[in-house]
C-alpha cells in the first residue's frame, strides 16, 4: 500500500489528471443504479494520495500553491459528472434533427462547468492538509461545504452528491432523518478516505476506530430503526398510480392525443386489483394531460363521468393563464391539478423550481439572437409558479406535490405533519430512456421520504413509478418501461423524525467538527515543523 501511495503521490502532469479523472469516474459506482459502494473506498483514498503530492511552488501565491489542488478535484469532478450525467444526452436525440448539436453541450458542458465544484472542494480541503488524518476530516469538510453550495448556487443542482453511495438500500438510509443530506455527504467522503492512512500508518487505529464507530452507528441506527414496531395507522388512503409509457416521439403530436387520453382514463377506470378497494386517489404523471383543459373542455366531463364517488385525480398537466386579449401573451405553466369526482378542477399547484434550457431558457432574448432555444421539455418556455401548498386529499389529508427534479432538493422538500402527510413526486424520465438517470432521479425521491418520515407517491411516465413507505422501503412500483397502473393502500402514522431545519442545524454543525479537527491537526503540524 505504501508502494502505491507513493507512486500515486508522485504523478505529474497528465498522468495525474488521468488517475484523478478515473478514480472520479470510478465513484459513480457508488450510485444508482449500480449501487456499488465499495468503489469508493477506493476513489477517494486514490485522491487523497493525489492532493498529498498536489504541491504548488512554496514562494509563488497562494493561488500558485493551490492551483495543482483545485486541478486535482477538478478532473476528478470531471470524471464524476461525466461518467454519472452522461445520459442527459438522451433528451436531446428524441429530436435528434433539431437538437443533436446540442449534445456535446451537454454531455460535456453540464460536467466540466459541474467539476469546478469539486476544484473547489479540493482548494478548500488543500488549506487545512496535514500529513494524519486531519487531511481526511479536511477533505470531509471541502467535500460537504461544497456538496451544500451545489444545491443553491447557479440555480442548484445536487444530482448524484456523493452521500447518496451510502445508502443503498433502507438498512443504510435511516441516518439521513437525523444528519440530513449536509452532514451525510460529508460523513461519507471521510469514510470513504479512511483507507488512505493505510499507506502512512500514522493516525491508523484512530482511524480504523473511527471507521468501525461510523460504520455501526450508520448501519445500527437503520436496523434500530427499522426493526422497531411503528405506530398503528391513524388514516390511510387506496391509491392508484398510472404508468401510461407514452412514447415521446407522440407527446405533442396532435393527431394522437386522443388515444394518449384514452390510455390514461382506461387504466385509470379499470377494477381494483385483488384485495384493494376502490381508490380515493389516481395520480397521473407529469404533463400526461397531451392538451390544454381550457381547449379541450371535454375532457374535464370525461373526468367527471369517470371518478365515482369521493375520488380525485391528481394529474400532471401544462397550464395557461392569460392569452385572452388581442395582445396579450399566454403564460404556461408545469403544473398538477386536483380534479374532483365533479369534473372540476378543485386546486392546482406550478413547479416552482424549473429545469434551466428544459424548461426556460435563461437570457433567452439573448440566446434567440444565435438561434439557440429551449431544449427539451415541450413546444413552449414555462413560467415559475409563486408557491407551493400541499393539495386536500378525500379523507382529510393532505399531500405536498413537487414536480420533477423539484424532488432532489432537500431544503424544498421540507414536509411535516402539520403541513402534509404525503409527499406526491409527478415526473417524465422518458427524456432519458433505460439509462441510469430515471434510476438515480427515483434513489433521491426515495430518500426524501426518510427525511421527513412521510410515504412517497410517484408516478412517472415511463418508469420509475412507486410508493415508498417513510423509511425508505419500496411498497409496490412499476418498473421501467412499463404500461400498467399499481393499487396500494396507503397508511398514514405519525412519524417521530426532526425538522429539516434541526437536520440542517446537524449537518452544519459535522462539517463544523471536520473544519475545526483539520484546523486544528493543521496548525499542530505547523508548530511541529517550525
């Protein structure tokens, strides 16, 4: 081991932006849907000997010093991203002929602007090195700070954080209720780097006592957790999810909207299956509505005539307000709206957090003059919606719905008893065909139900469409690709689990300990050399 350290720690110029960009690439395979763990534990003790020889001239700047730690993490981003995102690419070949240009852009323009975050983290985890395992809590700390400003700067976009490997399954989820996604992304980065001190041996029983405490408390907490008796149901709503699979290519084609609609309300309309009643709740993916409700008044009478008695239908759909003037522009908006058993629609709720060239096009006036528009989510750019409010259910419930990716923000999906006792996740990944991406998206959604102790409803155009209990167990789902609907009666306890904004407290709070242990071992090796 300390032969391989020292080779690694050696490399020079390409050779190790090679290595650093492998072993990034070599870490998604702790994510979904591989979900092998274990590659970590060799990614990050792999960049942790990079940064040990990541060395910058001792008498030029700071920036000169730090320069080779920023270009270490940023290749190792750029592995990363590129090897965890590359299937956005997808989204653009649905319609190859006006979007395949595009490609490069993104497949590898989202990861190389992506990888200055982990540059970053590098940087900020090179200030505080020492030669112990203060480099190890200082790489915990660089990592979580920056796995936290990814998820609000330039919009946010905190797909695949680094905490998401561990937790794979229910077992290794339950944590996350009690260090959020803050303090879990940067536990996580410091025991995937433990293995590190094997090739020194200094700080090593610390830190194999630190591993083997983190490791039990992380798993023991989940079987804890998951073993105890929960309390009994106080409600519970019968609920259908539908999975029409509508092929993308007809989404927007006029001539076959009909038969999209029909699709859905047959599914929707048919028996309960075995040993389930009549559901109170349909829910129906993200824009699965293929037209306007306000030109197509019909189809609200075809709702009404289908719902029976005390059931709703929450529907994913694109809503338009204004437009009636001579001059007066219509504003769409991704939406879902609750319709009743009379045909009306008896509440709506607008995506609050749109998908930047997806859904709107940032300074658009000024990209239209180069040609360039929206990519890929539908024939017309989407305004935000002002707020977000949980929806009434039949029975007195009340369900939070957030549309999309809106789901793999932890600080938007803040739900508690009072507010909701659903969260409700509407989506279309049949962007992105079978690839790791809808798998991925649906790991996030899955978590956000063990954060807030809530059930989890999905529905998704093409898959992944399920519901999750609130700790994190997959009750019934469809899986990719396939065209069905799923019944699953739905229990509804009160879960004792924090506030987000207490996770958050915690999460900082870790990173907080990461910061000050590596400041501190940083300065004690200072006075030590001096």
């Amino acid at each position: 081991m300390e032969r391989l350290a020292g080779r690694i720690i050696l490399l020079w110029g390409w050779r190790r932006a090679l290595v650093a960009f492998l072993a990034g690439a070599l870490a998604v395979l702790g994510q979904a849907p591989y979900d092998f763990f274990a590659a970590c534990f060799i990614s990050f003790p792999l960049l942790v000997w990079l940064l040990d020889g990541a060395t910058g001239e001792a008498s030029g700047s700071l920036f000169r010093r730090l320069r080779p730690a920023f270009a270490v993490g940023w290749w190792f981003g750029f592995g990363y991203f590129l090897a965890g995102l590359w299937w956005i690419g997808s989204a653009l070949l649905v319609e190859a002929d006006s979007f395949a240009w595009a490609l490069p852009f993104a497949v590898v323009g989202i990861p190389f602007a992506l990888a200055f975050f982990y540059g970053f983290a590098t940087l900020v985890a090179r200030l505080l090195w020492s030669s112990d395992i203060g480099r190890i809590a200082a790489l915990a700390f660089g990592f979580g700070l920056t796995e936290w400003l990814r998820g609000f700067l330039f919009t946010g976009f905190p797909w695949n954080a680094v905490g998401y490997a561990a937790m794979p399954v229910p077992l290794l989820m339950q944590s996350v209720s009690v260090t959020g996604m803050i303090g879990m992304n940067a536990l996580a980065v410091f025991v995937f780097a433990l293995p590190a001190l094997l090739a020194a041996r200094r700080h090593l029983r610390l830190g194999l006592a630190l591993f083997v405490i983190l490791v039990a408390a992380h798993a023991g907490f989940g079987y804890f957790r998951l073993a105890a008796p929960g309390k009994p149901a106080t409600q519970s709503v019968d609920v259908r999810i539908v999975q029409p699979a509508v092929d993308l290519s007809e989404k927007w084609d006029a001539s076959v909207r009909d038969r999209i609609f029909a699709t859905l309300m047959g599914l929707s309309a048919k028996a309960p299956e075995p040993g389930h009643g009549k559901p109170q709740l349909i829910l129906w993916p993200e824009t699965s509505v293929p037209f306007l409700f306000t030109e197509r008044p019909d189809a609200l009478t075809a709702l009404g005539d289908m719902l029976g008695d005390g059931q709703m239908l929450i529907a994913g759909v694109v809503r338009e307000e204004g437009g009636s003037g001579a001059n007066a522009e219509s504003r769409y908006y991704n939406s879902v709206v609750a319709i009743n058993d009379k045909g009306e629609i008896a509440d709506a709720v607008d995506k609050v957090h749109l998908v930047p060239f997806g859904e709107y096009l940032p300074f658009s006036d000024l990209l239209a003059r180069f040609g360039i528009g929206q990519l890929v989510a539908g024939p017309m750019n989407f305004a935000a919606g002002n707020e977000r409010h949980a929806i009434a259910l039949p029975g007195g419930l009340r369900a939070l719905p957030f549309i999309c990716y809106e789901v793999i923000f932890p600080e938007l999906v803040a739900v508690d008893a009072t507010s909701a006792q659903l969260i409700v996740n509407v989506t279309n990944d049949a962007w992105f065909g079978d690839t790791p991406g809808p798998y991925q998206h649906f790991r996030q959604a899955q978590i956000r139900a063990v954060e807030n102790g809530v059930p989890l409803l999905r529905a998704a155009n093409n898959g992944i469409s399920a519901v999750v209990d609130p700790h994190g167990r997959i009750v019934d789902a469809l899986a990719i690709d396939a065209r069905g609907a799923i019944d699953v009666r739905v229990p509804i306890s009160e879960q004792t689990v924090l506030s987000s904004s207490q996770r958050r407290i915690n999460g900082m709070l870790i990173m907080l300990l990461f910061a000050m242990a590596a400041a501190l071992l940083n300065v004690r090796q200072r006075l030590r050399v001096n």
